[in-house]
C-alpha cells in the first residue's frame, strides 16, 4: 500500500461510522497534489444533496480528528464537499447506484476513432463495462481502457 493510499484509506474509515450518525454516504476519500500542493479530499452526499452547512459539520469533525493524529507527514489542505455533478464512478456502490443511467466514458486510447462514448449503463463487473449507444448496440470496455467515466449530464 502506498502513503497516498494508506492516508486515504485511514482518513475513510474514521469517516464512514462519523458520516452514518449523521446519515450521510462517503463517495470519496482523495489525496492529491495538485499545483505544488497536497490536498486531502473527503467527497460526501445524502438523499437530497450536500449542503454548505453539512459540509462545513463534517470539516470540523474530521480537522479535529486529523490534528490529533497527526498522521499526515507533509503539508496539506483539507476539503470536505459534494461530489458535484460530474463526478466519476469509481466505486461498485457508484456502478449499481448508476445502473439504467446515461454516462459519459473517456477512453485513454482511441476505438475506432472515437474516445469518447455516451449511454446507457447496462452492466459492470471488476474487468468491464457495459453500455447501450443511441442506436441500442451494445459496447463492452474493460475497466484497464477508461480514462474517466461518470453520470452525463445535459444543460
């Protein structure tokens, strides 16, 4: 396990018994440099949506919790928020919740000339994904070939 993963992995199961007392769901746990900086990411969310006011509960909960631990070696910010709208399904819990939806998939490498598809969510399992296109064909892809793949959503 790597420190990134050892971080995120103990960050997450502090959180998940303080979330369900509060009836939240962990979507979640990052961390990441970004621009020179390390940021600890916790993504949460609840029937109706994430609001300001719970997120800033949860901030002070886990900035507490982080301070007396003190297991984080470097510098770092920390952020608790919603998920947003695009967020990406990483995990199974994100798949199932997505079943019958319309995702967008980026492929890291070109099929046919196409790296970007749209459909429905038809099946998933640790190897692959499954999606209906606008013309009802099916297109499988493995898991190891997405780059990104999250809800779609139009404006």
């Amino acid at each position: 396990m790597t420190r990134r993963e050892a971080y995120e992995s103990r960050t997450e199961k502090f959180l998940l018994p303080v979330l369900a007392e509060h009836q939240f769901e962990l979507v979640d746990v990052e961390y990441v440099k970004e621009a020179g900086n390390w940021y600890l990411r916790a993504y949460i969310d609840k029937e109706g949506g994430i609001t300001v006011d719970d997120c800033e509960v949860i901030s002070r909960i886990l900035s507490d919790w982080l301070d007396k631990e003190d297991f984080i070696d470097d510098s770092y910010i920390m952020e608790v928020s919603s998920p947003g709208l695009g967020r990406p399904l990483k995990k199974d819990k994100d798949f199932e919740r997505s079943l019958g939806e319309e995702v967008e998939i980026r492929l890291f490498k070109a099929r046919n000339k196409q790296k970007e598809f749209t459909g429905i969510l038809k099946s998933y399992d640790r190897e692959h994904v499954t999606i209906e296109l606008e013309d009802g064909m099916e297109e499988t892809f493995t898991r190891a070939e997405i780059a990104l793949i999250r809800l779609a959503f139009d404006f």
